[in-house]
C-alpha cells in the first residue's frame, strides 16, 4: 500500500524544482527501471504491481489503481521508481560534444539523449532554459539512456566561450553536411525547435552546416530538431570513423 506522503513526494517530481530538492527522479517500466539499476544508479524506492519482485524495505506492493495516481503515463506499466539525481561530471575539453539551444520538448530532448548514447557522444551540454533532462517524459524516452550519458546545464555563452574547438551550428543555411570536412574532437550545436540556435550563441559558432534537400519540391519547411541530430552525428561519426 502506498501512502499519502509517497503520493504527494511522487507527483511533485513532475516539476524541476521539488525534483531539485528532493534530488529524486521518476522512472516506469521494468525495462527502464532495469537499465538505470544495471548502470548503477542509485534506487530510492520501487513500486510495482508484481509481487515477485518485493524483496526489499525499498520496494512496496501496490494496487493497478495505486500505480495509476502515481503513474506520469497515460497508460500506466506494472512499476514505478524513484532514483536519486546523480552528482554532475567535470566537463570534457575534448570528442564530440552536443551542445542544446533551447530545446523544449521532452520528447525531442529524450531521443537526442538515446541519439547521443548511440553514437557514443561525450557529452550533452544544455543552456539553462532547456528542458529539464529528469522531466518524467524525458527519462521515459531516454529509455534507460540517461543514465549513459553525462549532462550538464550551463550557460552556453560562457561555455563556447572557453571551448578550445571548433563549433558547428545545424542551420537551414550553411555548407552541406555531405561535403564538409568534420573533425573527431567538436562542438555541435541544434537549436530551439521554433526559432532555431539563437543569434547570440551564432556569434560564437566556428561553421555554419546544414542538411540539404532533396527532389525538385522542396516544399518541407525544416526537420525536427531530434532528427537534424541523428543526421548530424551519423555523419560526423562516419567521416571521422569513431
């Protein structure tokens, strides 16, 4: 049985900032829950429907209309968990890094998580106003990737500021990604799904790059920024063949 007090700490976590003090994220599914345990995250409780897997004091029994006033899904799986956050990695100065521009979406931010965990990214770099990667929609599109990955949250002026490689902005206009000459160690930055990378983080970009269009009717407006990203770094994965 689930308590009140376990109701209420749960669906705080659908906002950063009870997230925030708490240190606390949520995760669903066996299969999710299974990979951030295998990758060494720390579980603070699990709640489930399935009673073979209640063996701990951190593990409580619960009804399918319990798991469903917890659930953050519109269809709830057999089990929820509540992980701690994990203490921040120093940032890298060197491999490829993704580096966000207001990205809002979580469904958008979730894929570019798993995108960058494919491709072996070093690391994902956000601005401020990016959406929280801990957001339960974000850490079920993840799809246990999160916890492969170090994130940060910086402010992104700064940080390409002191970045020591070359930057590359994903553009409408720009030099063919299929023609450029793409080093192993670089910045790549994606921006805002509406409005693109914004013109203050453009003064910073070494090269414009983009993605072209095919056919005579060119009549699609732009890619999904989630998209742009498994374009982008496939490419930059096979000219550089690491």
């Amino acid at each position: 049985m689930i308590s009140k007090g376990q109701i209420k700490l749960i669906t705080g976590l659908q906002q950063k900032k009870y997230r925030t003090k708490a240190g606390l994220f949520a995760a669903e599914g066996p299969k999710v829950i299974a990979e951030l345990e295998k990758e060494g995250l720390k579980l603070h409780s699990l709640f489930t429907i399935n009673d073979e897997t209640v063996q701990s004091n951190n593990v409580f029994k619960v009804s399918e209309l319990e798991l469903k006033k917890i659930s953050f899904l519109t269809t709830a799986n057999s089990s929820l968990a509540l992980f701690e956050i994990p203490k921040t990695t120093p940032l890298a100065t060197k491999g490829l890094t993704v580096v966000l521009d207001a990205v809002r979406d979580p469904g958008n931010l979730g894929t570019i998580i798993r995108l960058c965990d494919w491709f072996d990214v070093t690391q994902l770099v956000c601005s401020k106003d990016t959406v929280d990667c801990y957001n339960p929609k974000v850490v079920q599109a993840t799809m246990g990737s999160i916890a492969r990955l170090p994130i940060h949250y910086v402010d992104l002026n700064e940080f390409l500021e002191n970045a020591n490689l070359p930057v590359y902005a994903g553009m409408m206009d720009g030099a063919s990604i299929y023609e450029s000459a793409l080093p192993e160690n670089a910045i790549i930055v994606l921006g805002n799904e509406a409005n693109g990378v914004s013109a203050e983080i453009l003064s910073k970009v070494t090269a414009r790059i983009t993605i072209p269009q095919f056919g005579i009717r060119q009549a699609t407006e732009s890619l999904n920024v989630a998209t742009a990203t498994a374009i982008l770094l496939s490419e930059f994965k096979r000219s550089t063949g690491k």
